[in-house]
C-alpha cells in the first residue's frame, strides 16, 4: 500500500496536565503516515485522486495548537480521526511528541495506528 508523510510538524499549544503547562504553550511534534491507494493519483497527475497533505497538515496544525488536551494519546487520537475522515484514507499512524518534557531526554510521546 502507499503512503503520504508528513515529517516533524512543528505546533505550539496546550498540552500536559502540570499547572505551568496549562497556561504556556508549548512545542508539540507531529509525524502522520497515512495509508491509501495513490495508484490514481499516480495515473491521473490530478490533486483530486490524491490525499491532500497540505489540507492534511492545516487541519493537525490547528486542532494541535487549539485542543487544549491533558495527554499526548489524546491529542494523537484526536489527529488520528481526523486523518480517517479525509477520503481515500485507510489507515493512520501518528506520532505525538513533547521536546524536553523530560530531562535528559530529547523527546517523550506516543505513536498510534488506527484504520477505517
């Protein structure tokens, strides 16, 4: 099967469940592997037999820097559903992490796989 990637999505909003989290936004890196059939999209070089990456990213962007969620799983359920509802989409992983949330650690998150 195909795939359309989005790579280190930088959004900046509300995340964690600390006091000083809540009130600073804070950097969140988002990576979205989605699973369709391009062979379409491949054929007819036409952006409507494609899975639109840009609208893709829009959408994470801002539902990231808006939702305000408590945990990382939350959030990558949150874009998870929000890939499935895009057409031709069969299957999503996503990839949610906080830079620096813990020390000495680059990064924390979560990655999970969801299907129609």
């Amino acid at each position: 099967m195909d795939k359309v990637i989005i790579k280190d999505l930088l959004a900046r909003g509300i995340i964690g469940i600390n006091d000083d989290e809540r009130v600073k936004p804070q950097d969140i890196i988002i990576n979205i592997e989605i699973t369709a059939d391009l062979r379409r999209a491949g054929e007819t070089d036409d952006i409507a037999d494609c899975v639109n990456y840009r609208t893709v990213a829009k959408k994470a962007l801002v539902h990231a820097e808006t939702a305000e969620r408590f945990t990382v799983e939350a959030l990558a359920a949150d874009l998870a559903q929000l890939c499935l509802a895009e057409p031709g989409v069969l299957s999503v992983r996503v990839r949610v992490e906080k830079p620096g949330a813990v020390r000495f650690a680059k990064s924390v998150g979560v990655e999970i796989e969801r299907s129609r």
